[in-house]
C-alpha cells in the first residue's frame, strides 16, 4: 500500500527527497500528538503521513515551513527589541567616550562644544559615532 501512496505523492511533492523529509515531519508530529486527517486502517504513522500527503488533507507548504523551522538553530525573533541593559562598566566607558569627543550612541552622546573652522555647515553636522569611526 504505501507504493501506491509514494506514486501518488510525487504529484503533489517536487522530489522524492523533499517527499521523505517531510512525510518523516508529518510522522514526527502524528507520533507526538497530532490529530489525523485520514482513517488510521492499522498503518504505521509514515504510511498515515504518506497518505496524508497524497490526498491533499495537509498542507505541503505549511510541512515544508514546520520542517525548516525545526531545523533552524537560530529561530527568527518576531517581537521588537528589547530595552538594552547595560553592563557593569558599559556606562563607565559611555562616559569616557563622550567626554574624548567620541559618541558610543546618540542617547549617551552629550553635546561638546566645537572649534569654530570658520565653516557654518560643518556647526551643524552632528558628531560620528563609534559605527561611523570603525567603518561600519
């Protein structure tokens, strides 16, 4: 039976690698849990998975997503960033920096007082940053 149910497949999946990467997925998730789409008839979770496939009762991108996500280290972050917290020292070196004339970040930069080169743009321009010295 599960012949049938691999031919089947290929229609719906570009490959037969892609096709057994995420029937694998689709049994991961039915042996953890998952509600099933289709009669269970006595098959083992892959055949259950493969038939799945085959009849269109999954979603082929949605198992394709699960499948990339479950392999990602690095999870991409939905929320905005977060208040910095500084750490033991990281103010001290702030104030170091703003009072050389180097700005770590435009919040801890302070206003310095430039030599006047005789050029009114340039009294405009505001300092560079750290980011901007180092080439960043």
């Amino acid at each position: 039976m599960a012949r049938v149910t691999v031919e089947d497949c290929i229609e719906k999946v570009e490959n037969r690698f892609e096709l057994v990467m995420m029937a694998a997925q689709r049994a991961r998730k039915i042996g953890s849990g998952a509600a099933l789409t289709v009669e269970r008839d006595n098959d083992k979770k892959t055949v259950i998975a493969l038939r799945e496939i085959a009849g269109g009762t999954v979603s082929v991108e949605a198992l394709k997503d699960e499948m990339i996500t479950s392999h990602q280290r690095y999870l991409p972050q939905e929320t905005e960033e977060d208040e910095v917290v500084l750490m033991d020292g990281e103010q001290e070196w702030a104030d170091i920096a703003t009072t050389s004339g180097i700005y770590a970040d435009e919040e801890a930069s302070v206003s310095v007082e430039k030599e006047d080169s005789g050029d009114a743009g340039d009294s405009d321009a505001p300092p560079p940053s750290l980011g901007d010295i180092a080439g960043a």
